[in-house]
C-alpha cells in the first residue's frame, strides 16, 4: 500500500482516449512530480510477447515471466513525455500503435501479468510525489491515494481525438474503425475479472467531452492542492 510511504499520490484512471496520458503528463510537469503510465507497461508486454512469438492468450503463464523480466527503460524527453527503450531497442513510438494498444488489453485480462506489474508500478512511487495513469491506478495499485480522479468521454470523442493523435504521427487510420476499436477494447477493459475498468468509490469523475486539455488540468490541479496544499 501506498501509505506505507507517506509519499503523495495523484491516479488518473479512465478508458482509452479519454485524455489521461496527456493530463498526466501536465499535472507532472506542473507539480514537478514523477509519472507513471501504467499502459505502456501493459504494451510492453504485449510487444515483448509478439516479438517472441508468444500467444496473447489470457490464459497464457509465458506471458507473466515476460512481465517479469522486462527489459525495459523511460527516458524523459524534451517535449514533456517519455522515451521507451526494450531490450535496446527504441519502441517509443511501437508502443503507441492502434495494434499494441489492442494487444495490450487483451494482455491486460492476464491475472497473472497484472500480479507481476503490481510491484513495478508501485515501486515507481518517490518523492516528491507521483502522478500515476492507467485503468486501476485508483482501485488497485495505489488504493490509498488521496486524490483519484477518473476521466471519461464519448466514444466518438475519443477516436476522433485518438485520429488526430494519428494524423501527427504520419499514421493512417479511420474513425470508424477507431469508434469500433475504442468499444471493444472498452468491453474487455470493463468486463474482465482482474481489475476491471471502473472509478474508485472515492474519485472524482470528470467527462472530458467539452473541456479543453487546461481546463480539466486545472480541475485536476485544484483538487491536488485542496488536499495537499
């Protein structure tokens, strides 16, 4: 638990595309905290497992021995975000694929690579404090976090977002197709076993569709500094 530490904890959860990555990254930067983005473990592991021909089935066991030994290092870059390397290899921008993004959830269902993560994501937590992303940031991995905020959308908010994201990155995609990748993997986050996509009881939920990214930053802001100072 993350009160054995005493150390300030913010979790953004929410589903895909519904902006957290980003807030987090401001709420980080403006606080001069330390980030966590719990997906990209979870894509990590999805890539790590396809380069080595493992199946994702979520019944898979070779799947947590990969989770386990990740070779993996986070880089900050000059833009704000995180440079990704694996075994080496720059996967920065493999990691933020529609494809290892969908492998990834359906790695996620993995209990066993969920219980292998846990302790990597928790070790993450260090002074002066942390701003962690994910699906069960606030429900799972840091319980006793003091300010948990979930973020949602439309789904055809969200692809239309997760479209212009693309559009920069020189990626070809459909926003048809990205609404119906979106639901899908909305379903599986939602309805598995382990950890399903839901707000914690105690976060405070804000629907992103009509606000701008400094809008809910600072929403997210001001609730930081009611319950820290």
């Amino acid at each position: 638990m993350n009160s054995s530490k005493g150390i300030p904890v913010v979790t953004i959860d929410g589903p895909a595309g519904s902006g957290k990555g980003t807030i987090a990254q401001r709420v980080a930067r403006k606080l001069g905290w330390k980030i966590l983005d719990s997906g990209a473990l979870y894509r990590l592991v999805a890539l790590a497992a396809q380069r080595q021909g493992v199946e994702l089935d979520s019944n898979n066991k070779s799947l947590a021995d990969i989770a386990k030994n990740l070779d993996v290092i986070f880089t900050p870059c000059h833009e704000g975000g995180v440079d990704i390397c694996l075994e080496g290899d720059d996967v920065t921008r493999a990691v933020r694929t529609e494809e290892c993004g969908n492998a990834a959830s359906k790695v996620a269902t993995n209990e066993a690579v969920r219980s292998a993560l846990l302790e990597r994501q928790r070790n993450f937590q260090e002074y002066p404090g942390l701003v962690a992303d994910g699906r069960d940031m606030g429900t799972v991995v840091f319980p006793d976090a003091k300010v948990k905020i979930y973020l949602t959308a439309s789904p055809e908010i969200r692809a239309k977002r997760r479209l212009n994201q693309l559009k920069e990155q020189g990626i070809n995609a459909n926003l048809p197709g990205l609404v119906r990748d979106i639901e899908a993997r909305d379903a599986r986050d939602s309805g598995r076993k382990v950890a399903p996509l839901v707000p914690a009881d105690d976060a405070i939920i804000i629907d992103t569709d009509n606000l701008s990214i400094d809008e809910v930053t600072n929403k997210v802001l001001d609730r930081v500094k009611s319950v820290y100072g």
